[in-house]
C-alpha cells in the first residue's frame, strides 16, 4: 500500500474501502487494517470509520519541512562519511550511482535517472556509519520520492545533480568532511528550492 501510494500508482484523492484493498491486495483485513492505521500515522492518507481511506495531497509545506531535516542530516551523513578514510572499493556505489545517471540523462531515461540518484543517496547514507542516521533520513526520502516522481518531467533536464554528487565523492575521497558537508548541504538546498517552486507554480499540494 505505501510503495502504491509513494510511486502515485494510488494519487491523491484515490479512495477505496478496506475489502477493496484487501481483494485488490489478495489480503485479509486484518493487515490491511493494520497498514491504514500506520499510513494514516505517517499523513499519507486519511482513514474514515466505514468508508475505508482517501489518499492525502502532496504538501508543500510537508515538503519544506523534509527538505530542512535532509539538507541537514545528510550534510552530516557526508561530513561522517569523509573522516572514515574510505577505500575506493568503499566508494565504489557512490561512482557507479553517479555514471548511471548520466548514462540515464544521455538516454533521456528520467526514471532510470531518478532510481540511480536514489541509490546514491542511499549509498551515502550507508557510509556514514550512524545507523540511527541512516534510518530517520531513509524514512524522509521515501515521503520525498512521492513529490519527486509526481514533478519528475516538469523540470529542466537535471544536469547539475550528478556534477555535485561527483564534487561530493571528491571531496570523502579527500577526507574532506568540512568540503563534503558543504557540497552536500548546498545540493540539498539547491533540489529542495527546484521542487518546492514547482509545487508552488503548479498547485501540487491540490493533487
């Protein structure tokens, strides 16, 4: 249900009852119900007594605010990552996310870019070494990915991501953590401006 909500297979405004989605699952109530629940905690959907869930607009006032705890988070994430004197092998995920996307912009394949600028991410996050990091910014991204896949093709060809990402390895392979927190931070604030002025321009957050 999260994943279906997430890639906007179930857009804002998609309602359905709880024996719909448990046919349409191929589940029982039970865990459906239970999912709802969670859903409705994380403000991904509204649920209704007896008339099941309604699938809650993108904000972007949610947005501003995830964006605020990534730039910061992952900043920090770049920064740890950069003192932890990390082999090339280590580095090796953040190079491979980094070429596949633009392999994936020479392609014009803007789905395959944004899957390889998520694994990037992640891959960072993974570096870092703070566990308890790595999850509270993985929970963000993922409310992050609704937003992103809905504005995906409203936006200028994203050229400027995979050269900040490159600065970023550069700068860990250093052991920089003062230039990797920056770079980051900056590629952070820089997204977070692009989607939020496309959500203000567009009226997203009626979706």
């Amino acid at each position: 249900m999260r994943v279906l909500i997430l890639n906007n297979a179930w857009p804002a405004g998609f309602q359905a009852t709880e024996q719909e989605i448990a046919d349409h699952l191929k589940m029982s109530r039970t865990p459906v119900r239970e999912a709802m629940m969670k859903l409705q905690q994380e403000e991904l959907v509204r649920v209704v007594p007896r008339h099941g869930l309604r699938v809650l607009p993108v904000s972007a006032d949610d947005m501003r605010e995830i964006y605020e705890v990534l730039t910061s988070l992952e900043a920090t994430a770049a920064g740890l990552a950069a003192q932890r004197s990390l082999s090339t092998q280590d580095l090796a995920p953040l190079v491979s996310a980094t070429a596949s996307m633009e392999r994936a912009l020479l392609a014009g394949d803007l789905d395959a870019w944004a899957c390889a600028d998520e694994d990037f991410h992640k891959a960072l996050l993974a570096l870092c070494g703070n566990r308890k990091l790595e999850a509270v910014v993985l929970n963000f991204m993922d409310r992050v990915h609704r937003a992103r896949m809905v504005t995906l093709r409203m936006r200028a060809i994203p050229t400027a991501s995979t050269e900040e990402h490159s600065a970023l390895v550069d700068a860990i392979r250093r052991g920089d953590p003062e230039a990797a927190h920056n770079v980051h931070r900056s590629h952070r604030q820089r997204a977070g401006r692009e989607l939020l002025a496309l959500l203000a321009r567009v009226g997203l957050n009626q979706i």
